[in-house]
C-alpha cells in the first residue's frame, strides 16, 4: 500500500508552492501538479491521500479532471479550489461525489482542518478495504462443503436441519460449522453471520 499524499493539481505554481509549503509546516507529505495531464499519467489506482484540485485551468478543468479520475475508479478524496464565480461549478463535482470545495483566497488553518479531514476519511476507506479483503480471503479457504454450510448458517438453519437437507449426521455439521468458525476467525454465530453476508454476494 503507498503512503498517505496530498496531491495538489493546480496550473499556478504560486499555489502548488506555498500548499505546499503549509502542509510541510504541518508534516503532511505532498505532490504538486502544475499539469493535470502529468498528473493523470502519473495516476494509480492504489494512490492514498487526498487531491486538492483546482477548478479553472486552461489545459484542463478540474470538472474534467475529475470526471476521468471517476471513470477510472478513483478512490482519493477530492477537496477543489475554487474562485467565487467557481462556486456553482465546485457544488456541483460535489453531487459528483467531490468531498469538498475550498474558495480562494482560503485561510491557512482552514486548508489544514480540510486536507485533515480527508486523509482520515481516506485511512477510514483503507481500513475498511483491508478489512474486506482479509474476509474474503478467510472466505476463500472454506472447502466447498463449508461453504455450503456457512451459506444454510446464514439462512438461520439449526445443525439438525442442515443435516436432514444435506443427508449428513448432526455430528459431522457440528464439526464443519467448528472449522468454518475457526478459519473466519470468530467466536460467535452473529459475528460470522455478518462476515458471511459482507462477502456471500461476492462469492457466489
């Protein structure tokens, strides 16, 4: 996974420099684009952090930097930097799924409290994708018999009814359903009830 940035893309480099400057004040690492057709190529999908993008740009807008930034899945928190007659055109990358806008001249700590907020909201994001992708792999080691199992478990099914309907012994249910409990490392029912039904939709 690659290091928490703050990516900031933005034609003057007057404003590339002096965010850049204030975030390094604070210890928060950054990347300045004077470009945003460099920084599109330069672009990956596991980039973590945030993007402070500016609207107006005469190469190409911060609206169309964003609408290829979605298309190609992207996951970094998007706060645009706007002039007052931008206002409108920042509220509206916001219904776009932007996470904020700040108007230009902004103050230095409102900067800061912004950028903070988006890096926690993408450690939040981080976090709970880890989280995903270590239950599926939980997931995945379940034979297929477990599976079959865990899937009757999340219909509620008691051990003697899963038995009946897969022509097994109660006993032998007991056990799988003590191997599938182990493998997705829980301890009660209603916890690997919920971690099945995160990643069943999935597996199927």
């Amino acid at each position: 996974m690659s290091e928490a940035l703050v990516y900031v893309v933005d034609d003057e480099e007057a404003i590339c420099d002096s965010v850049g400057l204030l975030l390094k004040s604070v210890r928060i690492a950054c990347r300045s684009y004077s470009d945003p057709g460099e920084f599109l190529a330069q672009w990956r999908a596991g980039w973590r952090g945030c993007l402070l993008l500016d609207v107006r740009m005469p190469r190409m807008s911060g609206m169309e930097v964003h609408r290829v930034l979605k298309e190609r899945g992207n996951r970094l928190p998007v706060i645009f930097m706007t002039g007052h007659g931008d206002v409108p055109m920042a509220v509206e990358a916001m219904r776009a799924g932007a996470l904020d806008f700040l108007q230009k001249p902004f103050k230095d700590d409102e900067l800061i409290s912004r950028v903070q907020r988006a890096l926690a909201q993408d450690a939040e994001q981080a976090a709970s994708a880890q989280q995903h992708s270590d239950v599926e792999r939980r997931y995945a080691s379940l034979t297929p018999r477990e599976r079959e199992i865990a899937r009757c478990l999340v219909d509620g099914a008691s051990n003697k009814v899963i038995a009946i309907d897969l022509g097994l012994s109660e006993r032998t249910v007991e056990l799988h359903r003590a191997h599938i409990m182990q493998k997705m490392n829980v301890r009660s029912l209603a916890q690997l009830v919920q971690l099945l039904i995160s990643v069943q939709p999935d597996a199927e």
